[in-house]
C-alpha cells in the first residue's frame, strides 16, 4: 500500500509540475501586456494546481482511512497502527511541501530552476535563480545606402553602399558590478567601442554610477546619444564639431549622479584604444549636467550644458577639423575649418535645450570650441542644431529625461504580434561656422528623415539631405550645393 501511495503523490507531483512548465517558461514577449498576461495566468495556474493538490490529499487520506478500517489483520496490536498511520502521514508532508517548494521556485524564477532565460532588447539574457547574475549577447548591423547629386564638383555625385556599423559583444552584472564589451567591424576592421566595467553605487544617498573603462563620452545629447537610438542616421552639427580630438570615445573613468530630475557626470579619459604607445595620451576632462525644470505625465522641458577641455600631447602637432554633412559615408561632401598647426590648448563649452510633449520633441544645440596656437590667435570652431520629430502612431518619444540622451523608442504595436510599428517624421537644420579662421569654410545642411521602427530593436530610415558649402581649402572650393538620399536598414540587440 506504501508503494501505491507514494506512486500517487509521484503522479501528483508530475502532473502539477506538467501545469505549472508552459506557463512558466512560455516568454510572453517584451510588452507590458504580455508580461501583465503571463502574471495573471500563472496566477490561476497556481491556484488550480493549490485546488488539485488539496484534493488529491483529500482522496489519499480517504484510502488511508479505508485501508485501516477493512485492512487490519486480526489480533494486530495498535501500537503498530499508530506507526504505520504516522509513517504515511509523514511521507504525505515531505512529498508536498518538496512538492510545493518546487511549485514556489518555478513562480519565482520564470521557471528555470537553477536559471532562467529570458528575452530582453531583441536577445536573450541569461540569469542565475537569485538574479544577481546576468549575461546577455548584444550585437547590431546598420547597413546604408547613400546617393548624392547635384554637386558642382562632380567627386561629389557618387551611389554607395555602407556597413555603417556591425557589432558583436555582451553584457552583463555580478551583483552591483557590471560589464559591457562591443566589438565594431565597420570598415572591415575591428575596434573596440564600450569596453568598460561598471559598479552601482550611491553617493549622497542619490545613485551613481561608475565605469572603468573605454566609454561613449557623455557630451550633448547628440553626441552622448549611441548611433543605434539618434533619431537621423547622421549625428548632428553640434556633435561633430563639439568632439574632443581624442574622438567620442575614451579609456579612463567616468562618474554619473542620478538625481530627481537631473544628472551630472564628470569624466576623465585618455585616448580612445589602439593609442600609439610611443606617445603620452592627450588628457580630457570633461564635465556635463541636465535638469528637467518642468516634468508631468505628459512630457517634460529638458536644460543642459557641457565643458570639456584637452590637455593635448605632444604628438598632436595640428588639429584639421573637417566635417561630413552628407550622412557620413560620402566622404567629399565635408565642411573644411582649415588646418591649425602649433596648438597648445584645445577646449569647447555646449549647450542644450528641448522637451517632450505626448509624441512629439524638438532639441536645440549649440556649442563653441576654442583652438590656440603658438603661431596665429585662437580660433573659434560654432555650431548650432535644431531638430524636432513627431511620432504619428502615438508612441512617446525614446528620449531619456534620466540622463538627457535617446534611448529606445517603445514601440506600441510590434510587427511581430500583427501591428504595424511605429512611425516617426523628423526634421533638422545644422549649421557649421568655421569663419573664424583665415581660410575656415561654412555648411549648412536641412534633413528631412521617416523612421519606421519595426519593434523595439529593429527600424528602417529614409534620410533627405539638402546641403550647401563654401570652402577655402580642399577639393571642393568655392559654394557649392548639392542633395543627398540614404536609407538604412538597422537591428540592434
């Protein structure tokens, strides 16, 4: 009878985890809805299989009860009774509360058991049952294709196509310690982008983040922005001729305080990687800060600036700042500020403001940057972006007012679940101001953009470009204008 009653609970037991294994391993998607939806039903299935559990210890108890009543062998003492009735009571207790103990861990881990997995930004994530352990692969491709004309200078009437970026890497946590490594292939070479180490902390009891590492430098909201989440396939004016000489990326350590509302980083760093170690590195130091004076369910009005000043080594003989204003890949359509040649000191300042309203934002930047010489006066290289967009299907815009970049637009209505997307028209007007220098040229360049973003992780751009230049140096001198069409297929996870 002990054999049979410990075959029923084993039946039981498997049949409650066979419930309790769709519903909690099924992933229910990325939206809010589906992971509302996932709760609720195994919510219920936890409570059928509660049902069925006091059930089935109904039954059983009623066979014991019908075994000691018909089954006692005449002249057994009831000493023995007792202990054999003890002895089933006790082997029914350990098998349900194992039973429901697993039951418990399958609810709380996703299912899993020493792990789950689960699918977040378009890949998985790997996750220990405590969740103090994660590892998630990350990657993108952003393939282009771009066609210029009407250009006086016929170098400048080209049809290409482009890997603009193609990554591979991972990311992950141990506790409050974190990692990100990205590998880009762009240009079929390889270089590391973010490779850093971060750690979680509070300081001042607000939170603050660390890294260690090579990282984007947070300058502007462009500039600070990964290529992956800007709304235009080309950063804008601001953050091109904002950028530190040592490029949007560098090794050295960056400090981030989150506050209600606002952020602050500070950042000192190095050359990007692959540096020649035949030279010191040049020294950036580098200071931003936003605060959303006005926020509400309906949006908020974001104010910002930057400072960043270079200490530039010795191997930095002159600074040539030429700027692509044709959506990069056409590399003859550039605005020229001349070459400055003995340079001692290399700083810009910047500043930004906008909002977001329901689905609709608009941004405007400008910045200054300062270059002087032993030989000539210094130079001043200006900037000025104003751009704004609409997303017609109701999303909100992906702009984050925690740190004061983009981020990734929620999409509403996936493909992948029978919507249509999100759908977004943009516009922008930069303007580059190198007339400061004796032979400094100028640009200006309007963009017209329709971004159609397919989920959260995927999008397809179209990009206009009607731009205008008036160099003193280069190939390209004398005004000259022309238009530019690109198109971009993107997923990013």
């Amino acid at each position: 009878m002990n054999s049979l009653k410990h075959a029923a609970l084993g039946a039981a037991a498997g049949g409650c985890l066979l419930l309790a294994s769709p519903s909690v391993l099924a992933a229910a998607g990325d939206t809010e809805a589906g992971l509302r939806a996932q709760v609720q039903q195994q919510a219920k299935q936890l409570r059928e299989q509660a049902t069925l559990l006091e059930q089935l210890s109904a039954r059983l108890a009623a066979l014991e009860r019908g075994s000691h009543s018909t089954g006692a062998a005449p002249g057994r003492g009831t000493g023995v009774d007792v202990q054999v009735a003890a002895a089933i009571a006790d082997t029914r207790q350990d098998d349900m509360a194992i039973l429901q103990a697993q039951v418990a861990q399958l609810a709380a881990t996703g299912g899993g058991g020493d792990g789950n997995v689960r699918w977040r930004k378009g890949g998985p994530e790997f996750r220990s049952s405590d969740g103090q352990f994660t590892f998630h692969p990350r990657g993108r491709v952003m393939v282009d294709f771009s066609s210029t004309h009407g250009s006086g200078f016929d170098a400048r009437n080209i049809n290409g196509t482009d890997l603009a970026s193609g990554r591979l890497g991972a990311e992950g946590r141990m506790g409050p310690l974190g990692y990100k490594i990205d590998a880009d292939f762009a240009g079929n070479d390889v270089s590391l982008k973010d490779t850093y180490l971060s750690w979680d902390t509070r300081l001042g009891g607000l939170p603050t983040e660390i890294y260690v590492g090579n990282k984007l430098k947070d300058r502007g909201i462009d500039g600070g922005t990964s290529g992956v989440n800007t709304p235009f396939m080309q950063r804008n004016a601001v953050a091109s001729v904002g950028a530190q000489q040592s490029g949007y990326y560098g090794l050295g350590v960056t400090t981030k305080v989150i506050g209600d509302g606002w952020h602050a980083s500070v950042a000192v760093t190095g050359d990007d990687i692959g540096n020649d170690s035949t030279a010191s590195d040049t020294l950036a130091y580098l200071l931003r800060a936003h605060w959303n004076p006005l926020r509400g369910q309906a949006g908020f009005v974001h104010l910002g600036g930057w400072y960043w000043y270079e200490d530039l080594a010795q191997d930095v003989g002159s600074i040539n700042k030429t700027s692509p204003i044709a959506l990069g890949w056409n590399g003859n359509v550039r605005v020229s500020a001349s070459s400055i040649a003995n340079v001692t000191v290399n700083h810009a300042w910047g500043l930004e403001m906008g909002g977001v309203y329901g689905s609709v934002w608009a941004f405007a930047e400008h910045t200054t940057r300062t270059i002087e010489s032993r030989t000539v006066d210094s130079v001043d290289q200006q900037a000025t972006s104003v751009y704004a967009g609409w997303l017609i299907t109701g999303e909100r815009p992906g702009f984050s007012s925690r740190s004061g970049v983009w981020g990734t637009t929620r999409v509403l209505r996936p493909v992948q679940e029978g919507g249509a997307g999100a759908f977004e028209l943009a516009a922008r007007y930069d303007r580059y101001d190198f007339l400061d220098a004796a032979r400094g040229g100028e640009g200006t360049a309007w963009t017209l953009g329709v971004n159609w973003y397919l989920n959260n992780w995927s999008r397809l751009m179209l990009n206009y470009v009607h731009w205008k230049t008036d160099n003193k140096v280069g190939n390209a001198q004398r005004p000259d204008s022309g238009n530019t069409v690109g198109v971009r297929a993107q997923v990013s996870f």
